[in-house]
C-alpha cells in the first residue's frame, strides 16, 4: 500500500509539469499582449476599435452637439448697468424735444441713470425662444426722477458657437412711466414699448454664462384728450448691461 501512495503522489507532482512542457507555444498569448476589454471597441462592422480613436469620435460628436440649442432648454438671466437717455419726440410740437436729456446726471458729459432686468426664456424648435422679462430704469435729473418699470412678453433667437452665445431679442410690452417731482404729486403713465436687444455670452460651464447686453429701448405715451394730446411723445433709451444666466 506505500507503495502504491508514494507512486501516485510522484505522478501528481510531475505530471502537470510535463503538460506545461507539450503544450504548443504558439497557442500561449501572454495578459501583456492580449487586448483588454478597455483597450479595444468593437465598431458596427464588428472590426475591433482602439479606444483612443472612439474617444476622438466621440468628443467630435459632442462638440458638434454642443452647438444646437435643444427643446426644452431655459435660461433665467439677470442683468445690471447703465442706460442712456437719447431723445424725445412729441408729434404735435417737435421743438420740445429738440434738448433732449440735458438736465440728467452726467457721466463725463453723456447723460446716463441706471438700469436692471431679469427675465426667462424657454426654447422650442430650430434656436428659438419664448418668454418673459421685468425691467427697471432709473434717471435722475434737476427737476425731478423718473422711473420706468416695463413687463412684457420676449422673443428670441440663439446662435450657439460652444462655449459662446449669440442672442438676438425682441421685447413687447407695457412701460409704467413715473415723474416724482418735489411739491407736486407725482405722475404715472403706462405706455406700449418695444425693446430690440442683442447679447454676447461666454458658457462658463453647463449652468453658468456670464456677459453683456445692449438694448435700444423705445417707449410711448399716447393721450386722446384735446388738452393733453400736445403731450403724446415717445422717448428712446440705449442700455449697456453686464448679465449672468442660469441654465435648467
């Protein structure tokens, strides 16, 4: 029986060895020469793909996506900065409008207040947009301030060149006109206004943007009773406003 032990333990010793020994080398692919599955993709024609070059594919087709506005997208941006008074038109008597905004605050010389906006946007099809926006103008002259708080309804269309963002606007709406003058009770009117708008982005991620705004702001006041039809006017504004937008 020891025999017989010692034999088989000498043949399970030795016999896997002489195996290694016959096998044929040409058949043995070493973990180092093998492809991994992360090294390699198979592409539609089912040839194996390195995965270097996928990833060129892909990033090729991300950036190439990257300049399409997408259904569904919304953007709130908030803006701040300067407006400038231009002129006034009065249609019965045009002389009254012929100084313009001389009387305002000056910054070296050109007359100026403040301004600020927010508004949202929601994008269809093809770049464009729907939305709304709320702005506020503040002028200060020697007689009095002037307020103009406009609400209105907004359109746009986007050009998208990644990471930068060209919009085009066109706001409607109504302008609420206020005179607050010293001893007098102050003077309110709502007119129409229409508000041209054009905008330079820079995306500085996925959410974030930040850039400018100008804006050519025209708002009117219309009177159909015979001792006030002399005041019917419209004035014109130029914003230049630093903005930021968020992206949903």
């Amino acid at each position: 029986m020891k025999r017989i032990f010692f034999c088989l333990l000498f043949l399970s010793l030795f016999l896997p060895v002489s195996a290694l020994e016959n096998s044929d080398p040409e058949t043995e692919v070493s973990a180092e020469q093998s492809p991994s599955a992360d090294d390699t993709r198979f592409s539609d024609t089912g040839q194996a793909t390195p995965s270097s070059e996928r990833e060129k594919k892909l990033q090729s087709v991300i950036k190439s996506s990257d300049n399409v506005i997408y259904q569904g997208e919304m953007f709130i941006r908030f803006s701040l900065g300067l407006t400038v008074p231009l002129f006034s038109h009065f249609f019965n008597d045009p002389s009254i409008g012929n100084k313009g905004y001389t009387n305002n605050s000056k910054l070296y010389g050109v007359p100026v207040g403040g301004s600020a906006a927010i508004d949202f946007m929601y994008y269809l099809e093809n770049n464009w947009g729907v939305g709304v926006e709320l702005g506020l103008l503040l002028l200060e002259t020697q007689a009095n301030y002037q307020s103009l708080v406009t609400v209105g309804a907004r359109g746009q269309y986007m050009l998208r060149r990644w990471p930068f963002d060209i919009p085009f606007s066109l706001g409607l709406g109504i302008a609420f006109n206020s005179l607050y003058i010293e001893d007098i009770d102050s003077l309110l009117y709502a007119g129409p206004y229409i508000k041209p708008d054009f905008g330079f982005f820079y995306n500085i991620n996925d959410k974030w943007s930040v850039g400018f705004n100008t804006t050519f702001l025209v708002v009117s006041e219309f009177y159909f009773k015979e001792e006030k039809k002399k005041q019917s006017n419209f004035s014109t504004f130029w914003d230049i406003t630093l903005s930021a937008r968020y992206r949903f």
